[in-house]
C-alpha cells in the first residue's frame, strides 16, 4: 500500500463509543501521515465539536449510545451543523449485512466500512472520499451525497431522473506530483541494499558496562536481545537520569522505534559488561511485511500507549524525586 496522499492538513474527527476502537483508527491515520486527529465517545459529543472546530472529515461508528450513527448522520445532513452539512462521513460497523449498509446509505453517508478495519481498506475509503467526492443533492426525504455510484441504463429502460446529472464536485485535496514514484524507488532501493549488505542478518555486539547504547530522540534501526548482562532504560529529566527500568538476560530492547518509525523514547545503558544480539530493522520488517496489516495496526495501538504512559512515568519519578530532594 503506497500513501499518495498528503493528509498532514486534513483534520479527522473519530466518533465511537470505544476508546480502543478510537485509538485503532488514529494510529492507522497517524501511520497515513494523518496529524491532526480529534476523537468523541459518542454523536452529541462529536455534534459539539463540529461547531466548536473546522472538521473536514468523520469517521462514526454505527452502534453508539445514546446516539448511533444513522442518527448523527442524519442530524449532520440536515444542517445541524450548517458548515458540515455535506462534509465527507465514512460508516464504521461491526455489521455489514444488505439490511444495515443500505440504512446507512440512505442516511447521507459517503462511504460504508465493516469491521474488523484494515489499514488497507480504510485508507481506501478515506483516499475516495477526498479524491473523488460525490454531488450533494436533496431529493425528497435524502439529503446527502448522491447515491448513483455509477452511471448506466436502468433495468426496466425507464430513466426516472428528469434533471441533468450533477456536476461532479472538484477534489478535496490533491495527490502531490510525482509522490509515489520517489516512494516506490526508495522501497526497492532500501530492498536492494539490505540484500547487497546483509542487512536482514543478525549479528553479536559486546558492550563494556556505562556504555551508551542509543540515546533517547535517536532514530531506531536496530532492535537488541541480551545474551548476557544487563542493560538500563532512562531519560533524562531537568539534567537528573530517571531510570524507567532495567533489561536482563533474554530480555528485548530498543524494538518499539523499528515497529512504529519514530524516535527511541529513551536511552539505553549498559548497567555491566554485557553482550547483545542485534536485530537489524530489515529483519524486523521483513517479517512485518508478512503480518496481516490487523495485527501491526493492534501493535502501533499499543506501542502508542506504551510511548504514553512511559513519558507519564518519567514525569511523576521526576517530580517524586524533586520533592524528596
């Protein structure tokens, strides 16, 4: 799946009643280059933020209380909101049976997706959504985008539409020139150069103890597994090192930043003389490339998480400490 799309302007409101269905969806948007992400637990919520904040794009779970989605769409088309009367709503539901999507259809969404999401299938979704946004029309009881997704005869050869099409609106957002190229050149170029070098191979590493491993704010291409000694985690905190733990025999570190791509969240110390085996981020993605995408957008959730309360942790040692001093 190649992102041609630069979504770093777009602002994405997720509406669902499940923090953990939330918190799926953004890190599969952050992963998209999706950077200014709001969430709601439920349609009133997400109401309120549409008139407090410009939203250009909604993601609403089907079954929510006390409001679920049908009824939020249906409030947002007839211009609860007046400026988000026809932004783009994409249908998130656990159901996907004729019955439910031609509900939801028929309440003004834009697009339907069924769970469980995949990174691949939602950014379909929303990709059509700004690329290929469809003429709002009024017509009778639907207010909405329209409903002819495609343009052919009618079956019994009676057209009943009187009026010419619509014109179809212009795109929400462009696709830079020339993105995916670049894009494609660079994976096959990374491709060839750890094949040349032997990148996806393991290899030992001995370090002497008070040796720095990596530094917090460092990129991430490698991943450790202590053979022998001991390794410790810290940050640093107004100049004092907060120790967040220590890693033993068998242990792993270091493998978050070759999963995620941001930068280590901490720095790594040898604590003694120890020995470690090196995993090589081609490896590691060698065997994530082969991971169902369900699975990495449930490990970027949690690494999302664990990247949260690690921070809260050094904060609240920081302060435990200031105050004993």
């Amino acid at each position: 799946m190649i992102v041609d799309i630069d979504l770093s302007t777009v602002i994405v409101l997720i509406i669902d009643d499940s923090r953990y269905a939330r918190s799926f969806i953004k890190s599969a948007l952050h992963s998209f280059g999706a950077r200014q992400v709001v969430e709601a637990s439920d349609g009133p919520e997400g109401i309120q933020i549409m008139h407090d904040r410009k939203i250009d794009l909604v993601l609403a779970d089907y079954d929510m209380q006390p409001m679920d989605g049908i009824a939020f769409t249906r409030l947002v088309r007839a211009g609860e909101v007046p400026q988000c009367r026809d932004i783009p709503i994409i249908m998130v539901s656990g159901a996907a049976d004729m019955d439910t999507v031609m509900l939801a259809r028929n309440s003004g969404i834009n697009e339907f997706l069924a769970k469980p999401v995949s990174a691949e299938s939602l950014f379909r979704r929303v990709r059509n959504v700004l690329l290929n946004p469809r003429p709002f029309v009024e017509a009778g009881p639907f207010v909405g985008p329209c409903r002819r997704t495609m343009d052919r005869p009618p079956p019994d050869g009676h057209n009943r539409r009187t009026a010419a099409p619509l014109p179809k609106p212009k795109p929400l957002i462009d696709i830079p020139p020339g993105i995916a190229q670049p894009m494609v050149r660079k994976a096959m170029a990374q491709g060839a150069q750890a094949a040349k070098t032997g990148g996806e191979r393991s290899s030992r590493r001995r370090f002497k103890a008070g040796e720095t491993i990596f530094l917090d704010g460092d990129v991430g291409d490698e991943a450790y597994v202590i053979e022998s000694g001991r390794v410790a985690i810290y940050k640093m905190v107004m100049d004092a090192k907060v120790v967040l733990g220590e890693v033993q025999e068998s242990g792993v570190f270091g493998e978050m930043a070759l999963i995620d791509d941001e930068p280590r969240m901490a720095s790594a110390e040898a604590s003694e003389d120890t020995v470690c085996l090196v995993l090589p981020k081609a490896a590691l993605k060698s065997q994530l490339n082969r991971t169902p995408d369900l699975v990495i957008l449930v490990l970027e959730t949690l690494l999302h998480d664990i990247r949260k309360m690690g921070r809260e942790l050094v904060e609240a040692r920081a302060r435990l400490k200031a105050k004993k001093g």
